[in-house]
C-alpha cells in the first residue's frame, strides 16, 4: 500500500530548495531567493522560483497565504512537510552511503 509521499516522485533541486526554506515557516517569494541563497550559496532566480512555486502549489505540497503588503507569502502543507522529510532522509542515506564508500576506497 502507498504512502502517497512515495508517489510523488523525485524533486529538482529548486523545488527541494524551496520546500527546505519553508519548512522554517511561511515565507514570500523574495525571502525564499536570499534564504535559498544562504543555505546554498547559488542564486535563484525569478522565473525558476515561481515556476517552481506554481509547480508545488498544484502538487499540493505548498499553499498561499494571502497577501501581505502585496507579497504573497506561501507555507507547507502537511503533504509537503511529510514530502520533504522523505526527500531529506533519501538524500541523508544517499550521502552517509557515498561518504562511506569514499571512506573505504582511500583505505
């Protein structure tokens, strides 16, 4: 039987940027790009953001707030907290497995 986080696929890593800032809260688009910014050190632009947004809006994983001082500001959903868990614990097993391994082959 599904979980139905394990149906909704792999993420670009735009989407998984975005879902990781507002799993510290809801956040308008302009403070998704400096927070991304910070925990990445790339930049996100425009166009990629609200792509993206629109993208995980429709999925259900994010919805929007209304708006504040004409920003809008967006937070999870309880599909996308439990979606971004998933996607952080995969890419945690993924990490601690290819460090290992890197571990071992300088041995």
């Amino acid at each position: 039987m599904s979980d139905g986080v394990s149906d909704l696929g792999r993420f670009a890593e735009p989407s998984l940027h975005i879902l990781v800032s507002l799993s510290e809260g809801p956040k308008h688009g302009y403070a998704i790009m400096t927070d991304v910014e910070a925990i990445t050190g790339t930049p996100m632009g425009p166009g990629t953001l609200y792509g993206a947004l629109a993208r995980l809006e429709r999925r259900g994983l994010i919805e929007a707030l209304e708006p504040v001082d004409r920003r809008r500001p967006y937070k999870l959903t309880g599909t996308g907290e439990a979606t971004v868990r998933a996607q952080l614990e995969r890419l945690q097993g993924l990490a601690r497995t290819g460090l290992e391994r890197l571990s071992d082959s300088t041995s």
